[in-house]
C-alpha cells in the first residue's frame, strides 16, 4: 500500500476504536512518524491529510523542514542540549523533556525569540536502562522544578512503555493515563495539561483506549524504516 491508503487505513481505525470505546475521534492528534523517510513521502503523506510530522533527530528535521511548507512539527526524540537552539522557532511541541538542564537551556533558548515553548514530559514507564525518560516516581519533584521557567509551558505526558505484550502494554498505559489525571490536578502557572502522548502502529488502538489523545504512528504511514541505507548518506 501505497503512503496515502496507509494514511486513509490509519484514520479508519483510529475512528472505529473511539467509536468501540466511546470517544470522540477529533479528540486524537495523529503524528506522523516521518524519521528515516524521504521527503518525497511527507509529502504524500500531507496530501492525505497528516498535517503534523514527528521527527527524532534535529538534523534531520532541519533538512526536511526546509522543504516542506505548512506542516507542523513535533519533536519526540532525544534532544541534546547543544541541538535546542536549532529547533527551537521551528517546533511546536517537544514530547521528550526528561532533565532540568534540557528544561534550562529550551527556557533560555525560547526567551531569546520571545516565544513559549509547549513540551511534554517523558516517562520511562518501564524503567528501562535503554530508554530516556524520569521514572514515574520522580515525576512530581521534577514537576514542580520545572515552574521555576517561564518560557516553557508543560501541556502533558508522553511513554514508550516495553514491548512486553498488549496486555503489559494496557497496564503501562493504565498507569501513563492515572499519572496524567495526578499532574492535571497541579495548578502550577506554567501548566496546562492537555496532552497524553502514547501509542505507535503497533499499540495504538490500545493507547486510544487507555486515554491516549496524541498517538505516533511511523511504519504504518510510512512503512518499514531503513536504517542501513539512512546511515550511509
Ligand atoms: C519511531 C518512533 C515512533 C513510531 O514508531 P512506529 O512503531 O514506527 O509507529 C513513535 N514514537 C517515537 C518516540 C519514536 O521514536
């Protein structure tokens, strides 16, 4: 199938598991998971509708975003502090803010150009060594650290819980979904708790009906990703 079908595919499900599960489907925000993929297919895929991209590396966000006109960009992935001040009058919303010297340096940064930046904390759900993220525990101390900012706005929580099965998977999203409804609660100025970023192509129906509102689909727009040909360009 072909990057539009994937898209037109992608949105019917989303529709018929809010529909299973009683939401309303406007409420979820798809992100296109465009790392590794040529622009040539963003733009197909902006043609079918996907109007936010999600990309993990700044460099290659950069390139891309040159080249493509009206998208709105998320950042999901790792960020280097040395790498903010690239992106940071060109995103929209960061979903991986998980250190107070990260949170320093995009405060700074978007003080600079007078703006406020949205982001998302991330959370290591599932304590992996090999992932980035607070543990859930931590969660609050750095919640309230993060009020010291005035140029970063905090509008949620984003997971990438284990592979460990779909019923592990509802259980890490269970537990994404109560620490989101705990945060909301915080009336903290430079809180506005809208956004639960969980649930990629293979999880993302069951994300839906955890609570998701912000779901990262990458193979199942753009299919299989490459990294053998990525890495030598
Ligand atoms: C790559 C990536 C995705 C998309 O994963 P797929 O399984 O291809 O849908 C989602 N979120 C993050 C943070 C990613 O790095």
């Amino acid at each position: 199938m072909g990057v539009a079908e994937n898209v037109y595919y992608i949105k019917n499900r989303i529709k018929e598991v809010c529909e299973r599960c009683g939401r309303n489907h406007d409420e979820i925000i798809l992100v296109g998971v465009s790392k590794t993929h040529p622009v040539e297919k963003l733009i197909e895929a902006k043609s079918a509708g996907i109007d936010i991209f999600g990309e993990s590396k700044a460099q290659e966000f950069l390139t891309k975003y040159e080249k493509i006109e009206g998208a709105k960009w998320h950042f999901i992935g790792h960020l280097q502090k040395n790498k903010v001040k690239y992106i940071i009058d060109k995103v929209d919303l960061i979903h991986s803010l998980d250190d107070l010297e990260l949170a320093g340096e995009i405060n700074k940064r978007a003080q600079k150009i007078s703006r406020v930046m949205d982001v998302l904390i991330q959370i290591n759900i599932g304590k992996e060594q090999t992932k980035y993220g607070i543990y859930e525990e931590d969660l609050f101390e750095f919640a309230e650290r993060l009020t010291q900012f005035n140029n970063i706005k905090i509008k949620g929580l984003m997971c990438i819980p284990p592979d460990e099965g779909d019923d592990k998977t509802r259980q890490y999203f269970k537990r994404m979904k109560m620490l989101f409804d705990e945060i909301k609660k915080l009336n903290y100025r430079n809180f506005d708790i809208k956004y639960l970023s969980m649930g990629m192509t293979h999880d993302f129906e069951i994300a839906i009906e955890e609570g998701a509102n912000i779901i990262r689909v990458g193979t199942g727009i753009f299919g299989e990703r490459d990294y053998t040909k990525e890495e030598k360009k």
